[in-house]
C-alpha cells in the first residue's frame, strides 16, 4: 500500500458504495463509519460489468482497507472475498496485517502453504500427529511422508518474519531431515508454544535461537512443556527475551544449578513453571513481576523469592511440593481470591496474607491424624478471611479439631473433602451439617447437636473406595439427613458423593429420603437408593451410555434400589453379584442370555428382590428359579415361545402385583396375585388363559385386571374376554384396551348387563344377594374402556343404560364407568330416577397404567 497516498485528492461528491460494489451495507457493524461490512447482493462478475464501474479511479488502497476490516471483524469472510474475482484476490494477497491461520498436517502439501499473501501476518500450527478426516480406502491413517513435511516446514520458515504466532502440537520421529533454517528475523511474533512431545534436537535449535535472540516487544506468550527445551531456554544468555512476556511456561526435569531468571520477567502477569530450580533471594531484592504477577502456578518450585514480597494484582496462586517452604517469611496478596496449596508441611500457609480469598484448595499427604492436625492448626490465620466462600480440604485429622475448623468459616458455601476411607469421619459429625434444617427430625438423635456450615450449598465428599456393610447403614441415612434439612424453596442444595479415581470414577448425588422408590426419574439418569430409618435415601449419576469405556454400568454391589430409563442390553447374570438387592426398576433394560452368562441358581437376589420392572428378560434362565420376596413383577416383551409349557415354571409365591406379556404370564406360578396387567401377545387366548394361566394362578382373589395392547398387535374374540372374565369372581377394576376386540362392541357390554330382573316387584323376586352374585363380575366398582370411539351409536346407548341403572338395582358396588379418549376422557354417571341418563366429560384424565 502507497503510504504517501493522499485521500484528499479523491473524489467522494456524489459517490454510492452500494451501486459501485453491487453491494448491501450493514450499517449496524462493528466498523469505523467510513466502512462497512460487505455482503452478497449481486452476481461478482457484474460488478466489473457495471455501468457505475469506477475502478479508473478508485485507488486499491481503499479495497485493502475494507478487507482488512472485514476480516478483523469476521475472519471467515477472508476467503469470499478471495473467491469475487481475480483483482480481489491480488488485493487480499497484497493486503498487509491480514491474519490466516497456516496448520501445517501429515497430508499437507507444499503449495497449500505456498498460496498464503506474501504480506499476510500468519498463525502457524504444527501438529504432525493430527489425523483428521484424510484416511485411505482401507480407514487407515494417511501415509507420513518426511520429505513433503520437511518442504512445508521450510516453505513456512520462508515467511518466519511474518510469523504472529507459532505453536509446535507434534513433529514426526527423529529422522534424517536437515536443520529448520530460520533466515528471517522473528519481529511480528508474538506467542510462541512447544508442546511436551516435541523433541528437541537438532531440528528445533535454530528455531529457539532465533526465538531467544530476537528481543521486541511484541514477544508477550512463551509456552515450553518441553523439559530439554525449557533447560536450553532457561539460559542466561536467553533472558534478554523475556523481558517483554506476561506469559511464561516453563516444563523443566530436575536442574543442579538455580537459574535466576525472575528478574528478567518485567512484565509477567501469569507464571506456570514446573521444577524449574530458582536462587533463594534475600527479601530486598526487587523483583518486578511482583507487582504484575496475576496468576502464578509453581510446582516443586522454591517459594523463598516471594518471602517479604507484596503482589497486589495477584489473583490467583497455585503451588505444589515446595521445597524449603518452611523458613518462608510473610507474603502478602491483597488481590488474591484463589489459593491451592499441596504439601505435606503446611506452616509456610501461616506466613500468607489474603484478606479477600474467596477459595482455598488444601493437600496435605501426611498418613497418621496427630500429623495432619498439626498441619489443619497452620491453616487457623489463613481461615479468618470471612470472605472464604469455597473449600476444598484433604487432609487426614481428627473430628474434633475438623469440626472447629469449619466453624471458623460461616459463610462457606461450597465444601469438598477428600477422605481416605469412610471410617474417617462418623455420622455424627454429617449429621452437624442437617442440625437446624427444616427437618432436623429426620436422622437426629435426641441429644442437641450444633448446626454446622448452614450457608452450604455444595458438598462433596471424595472417599477411596465405595461404602460397605455399616459405614453404608450408617453414613448414607445421615446424608439424606443433610440434603432433607435445606428445603427446596431454599437456593438449590447439591450433595455429591464420589469414589475411586480415573477410569473407576464414580461420581454420584445424594437426594432427600422417600418412603417409596418410585422416582420422579429424569431422563439419562440412574439411580441406586439405600434403606435408613426414615426411608430410601437415593443417589443418582450419569447413565451407562455416557460412559463408553464400560459395557454396561458400574454399580455399586451394595446397591438395594437401581431405577433409570436408560436404554440398556445386560447379561440376565448382571445382578446375582448384588449382596441385598430388593428393587430394579429399569423399564428401557433387556436383561438377555450372553455367550459369557453364568447360571447362578443360589444367587442373593433370588432371596432379597422384592420388585424387578424390565422391558424383557430371558426365559432360559428365568425358567425353573424361585422369587422368594418378589412382590411385583413387570415386564414388556417376552421371548417365550409358542409353546409356554416347555420349560419349567418361574414361582412367585408372594407377589401380588405384576404386569407382563400373556405369554409370559403363562409361565409363572402366582398363588396370591391381586393386581394382573397382561398384554396380549399371542393368538389363541381363550386356550393359553384356561390351560396355562387359570392353571398355575390363583385367580380367586383377583381385584384388578388390565388387557392392553402389546408389542405384537393380536386381536381376540369378544368371547373369549368374557369366559376370562366369569372366572374372575372377585373383581373390582377392569381396565380394558378395546382395539384388538374382535366382535361387536354391543355383544361385549350386554355380559355385564344383569339378567333376569322382573319388570314389576312381585313375591316371587330373587334375593338381590343372588341376583349379584349370577352377574358378570359382581363385585366391580370400576369399568375403564379404553380406545373405543364411538359410544353414541343408537343401538349401544341403551345397554350402556342398563349397565349403570340395572347393576344398581340391584346393589352392585359399580361407582365408576369410564371411556378414555386420546382427546380426553368421558365418565358415564349414575342413572338418575327421574330418567335422565347424563354423560359428562371429564378434563385432563390420564389413561390407566398398573404402577409396580
């Protein structure tokens, strides 16, 4: 660009932008008000067509203003603009200070990196390892070709004065290329990060040289994880470089001699250094990164430098295994919000002054209480900041001592822990942080206890292993006692509980106690629960299927309760691990036979399982086992054959609830069932319900029936319902789905209207015990019709009629008739002696569904 330009001598009387470019200019961007940002109206190629076309003299100067800003403003637009035509692209790549970002991959070519502006400011990315969308036919990772990387590397080096930043992610391994050349000096570079697989060697120290010896300040980022790179920066003879960084980080392995670089750092705002060995300065000496200094992260690292030392912009300060901590004089940080400190001496913490310290991260590995405590004391003066709002303590000590700690921070209100094992801490002590709830009654003994900690709103509690035997009857009924004493009008209150580390991470939260485990679940949740004095305490975390490493869900073997919606295939065996499983409520499970199974006929569940909801389960191994407690049973699909007398008998002695395919049904032995969902999912209903079902079911003391639809659409005479349901003497609730009737509607309703009854009282009347007793179904009180849709029809209204007033007649106990409609629901009232029969519609009515 011309820089004696003078844009007083150009013409702008009567000039439009919008009719010389074809262009629509969005007056609301971020621009100067000269310019705007450019946008399709026209085809490109008209614009040089255009009768207004100016380009005599329009000057390109003002072409390469408006790309620069263009691309300032949205860096995406800098290869439209390229693409309009040939005479923009020679402006854009003419244009100077345009940034583009150059990543040099295994498949890049050489003149990929060719066709950058040679006056462009470049972002350059190296990273040889990135495989990307480039695979072969066979999906195998592209063929690594050093020669062609070595040319893109060089070609990249031939603009290395325009380098803005350089970020080394990975290179090939060690070969016999040459040394990177860097024949330009490194004036525009401004950050510059070399990732810890990057080997030093002789290909990288032309490059550090020219990095270290190229002293302008616009050098502000320097990121090295490189040990051996980080030892030949960290040299006297480089420091003159660093005066201009307000990032450094540095990657060192252990040094034999202190390198005293602090000095050198006039401008630094964030320090991460790692074993990097530091002199150990007398007070007085004047370090100017003290007062510019706003992140510091030292990790074995000497902290003598900051003794006697005010950092004012300091915010937030991390270190770990500091050698020679414990000679350390008073450092104070004004400024500072967030301290980690992780040592196993804690008195250097003694020396810190942070009176607006928000968050405090505490280690300490020492492996007996009487140490810990002695270090716990150390953070006395450090807790008197009344700003601490969030803590995160390991630290093993005693209860006592932990207790009076946490008293010294009321307003805490975000408390991590990390325990070494569960006996750490007792109940009574959780059971602190519930006293003066609003339900202190749940899990509190009568002796009054101190609140503790009641701003909390975040717990988590880390331990090593998961609970057992009594530390789970103990501590989990105190855990639903804390969340139970914040209620839920309070702000929300979160209580975490995790176990284990990496891959076994187990991360779970802890909800107030319910009397049933019949959850309000949340999609992509599971939960487990544990029984306490005041009911189910339940625990919830992530699915199976967010968790890809594990086949199918890691839980706990102590589990009582698991419930979740999430869709999972198990191995049936999955369970008979479990010590004291009562409930799974798992509709969306497929509990299938794998290759793997195991058979385990003396499995604990056989013994301890009360409820078990599935959507399926295998009927090989279900076949012939016993469910001692088992008193509700659900499942939705069922594989058993056509043939349901083939295999043993699956005995349910106690249950009194289930739900389950009609094929299913007829493989089980219930002596005490009282509530029966059956989907019909098999023909010949009338055959497999008297020879299989009526058989191995006592049906005597049936109270609630629901035929439903299954997952195989089947359709059943009208008859064959109604032999069912005169052998159903006892009856109260019938719920029936009526679109796979086969037969009229009207056959259907006249069974349960009750025959002879004189029109006229006369001496020879029946007793009306007998007359209810010869109807179908005398004791129900409820009919649900569900999926019928026309029940206005002429010749139906009538016995619809008689159901109600005849049944009545005669002292039926029949209250409620009911039709379901998708869109809605209509229950028929009693007839009325002045006859009127009324039929009212009922809003929001939901469709009936047997709850196990």
């Amino acid at each position: 660009m011309d820089a004696d330009f003078d844009w007083s001598d150009f013409d702008w009387s009567g000039f439009n932008w919008s009719d010389y470019l074809g262009l629509t200019l969005n007056s609301s961007s971020s621009f100067p008000s000269t310019f705007y940002k450019i946008h399709h109206s026209l085809p490109w190629d008209g614009i040089y067509q255009s009768p207004l076309h100016l380009r005599a003299r329009f000057p390109v100067e003002i072409f390469s203003e408006i790309f620069l800003y263009a691309v300032q403003d949205d860096p995406h637009s800098q290869t439209n603009l390229m693409l309009v035509c040939g005479l923009w692209r020679d402006i854009m790549l003419s244009t100077p200070g345009i940034h583009s970002q150059l990543r040099i991959y295994r498949w890049t070519k050489k003149k990929d990196v060719e066709r950058f502006g040679s006056r462009w400011l470049l972002d350059v990315t190296v990273d040889a390892q990135h495989l990307g969308p480039y695979r072969d036919d066979t999906g195998d990772e592209p063929h690594f070709d050093l020669v062609e990387f070595h040319a893109c590397f060089m070609a990249a080096a031939g603009a290395a004065s325009r380098w803005r930043s350089l970020a080394l992610l990975s290179l090939p391994p060690p070969g016999e290329y040459r040394e990177l050349q860097i024949m330009h000096s490194l004036q525009r570079l401004e950050s510059f990060k070399l990732d810890a697989s990057c080997e030093l060697g002789a290909f990288l120290e032309p490059l550090l040289t020219a990095i270290t010896t190229t002293i302008t300040p616009r050098f502000t980022v320097m990121e090295v994880l490189n040990p051996d790179a980080a030892l030949y920066i960290a040299q006297p003879a480089h420091f003159r470089a660093f005066s201009s960084l307000t990032t450094l980080k540095l990657t060192c392995r252990r040094m034999q001699n202190p390198v005293d670089i602090l000095p050198s750092l006039r401008k630094l705002e964030v320090l991460d250094a790692h074993h990097l060995s530091l002199p150990i300065d007398p007070p007085s000496v004047d370090l100017p990164l003290t007062q510019t200094l706003r992140k510091l992260r030292l990790k074995c690292v000497s902290i003598q430098w900051m003794a006697g030392q005010n950092f004012p912009a300091l915010e937030e300060c991390s270190i770990i295994f500091p050698p020679n901590a414990d000679t350390l004089q008073s450092v104070n940080m004004p400024s500072c919000s967030i301290l980690k400190y992780d040592s196993n001496n804690l008195g250097a913490l003694e020396h810190f002054h942070c009176p607006r310290l928000g968050k405090l991260e505490i280690k300490c590995g020492q492996c007996s209480k009487w140490r810990g405590n002695l270090q716990l004391v150390a953070l006395f003066p450090i807790s008197a900041a009344q700003s601490l709002t969030r803590l995160q303590l390991e630290i093993k000590c005693s209860e006592r001592l932990l207790d009076f700690f946490l008293r010294l921070v009321p307003a805490l209100e975000d408390l991590w822990m990390g325990l070494s094992s569960p006996y750490a801490l007792s109940s009574e002590f959780f059971l602190a942080f519930a006293a003066g709830g609003h339900n202190t009654t749940v899990g509190l003994s009568s002796r009054a206890i101190a609140p503790l900690c009641r701003q909390l709103r975040k717990l988590h509690l880390h331990y090593k292993r998961w609970l057992r035997g009594a530390e789970r009857t103990t501590l989990i009924p105190a855990f639903g006692a804390i969340v139970a004493s914040h209620p839920a009008k309070e702000q929300t209150f979160s209580f975490r509980l995790s176990f284990g580390e990496g891959l076994e991470l187990q991360e779970w939260f802890v909800h107030e106690p319910v009397e049933r485990f019949v959850l309000k679940r949340k999609a992509s949740r599971v939960f487990i629960g544990v029984s306490s004095p005041h009911g189910i305490v339940p625990l919830s975390r992530a699915p199976a299927s967010s968790l890809p490493e594990f086949p199918y869900p890691p839980l706990p073997r102590e589990s009582e309760y698991i419930a979740t919606d999430d869709n999972l295939r198990l191995p049936i065996d999955y369970f008979c691990s479990f010590h004291s499983l009562k409930e799974v409520r798992m509709d969306s499970l497929s509990l299938d036979m794998w290759s793997s199974t195991q058979s385990s006929p003396n499995a604990p569940l056989f013994d301890t399982l009360e409820v078990l909801a599935t959507y399926s389960a295998s009927s090989s191994f279900l076949a012939g086992q016993t469910f001692h407690k088992l008193n509700g049973y659900k499942e939705q699909c069922s594989d058993c054959s056509d043939n349901p007398g083939r295999n043993p008998l699956t005995e349910m002695p106690v249950c009194t609830r289930l739900v389950a395919p009609l094929s299913r049904l007829a493989t089980l032995k219930l002596p005490q069932i009282r509530e029966l969902a059956v989907f019909i999912d098999r023909e010949n209903f009338n055959y497999i319900w008297e020879n299989h079902v009526v058989a191995n079911t006592n049906l005597s003391g049936l109270r609630l029936l629901h035929l439903c639809v299954g997952t195989d659409y089947v359709q059943v005479p009208v008859i064959e319902i109604i032999k069912a349901l005169g052998l159903l003497p006892t009856l109260e609730t019938l719920v029936l789905d009526s679109q796979y009737l086969v037969g009229t509607y009207v056959a259907f309703f006249e069974a349960f209207v009750p025959g002879n009854i004189p029109k006229t009282p006369g001496l020879n009347q029946p007793s009306q015990q007998s007359q209810i007793s010869s109807v179908l179904c005398p004791r129900l009180e409820s009919l649900q019709i569900t999926g019928f849709l026309d029940i206005r029809k002429p010749e139906l209204m009538p016995i619809l009629k008689d159901i109600v007033t005849l049944r009545a007649s005669i002292g039926s106990p029949l209250k409620s008739f009911v039709f379901f409609f998708r869109g809605g629901c209509y229950s028929m009232e009693e007839w009325e002696l002045d006859g009127i029969f009324v039929m009212e519609k009922v809003a929001q009515a939901l469709e009936f569904q047997l709850v196990i």
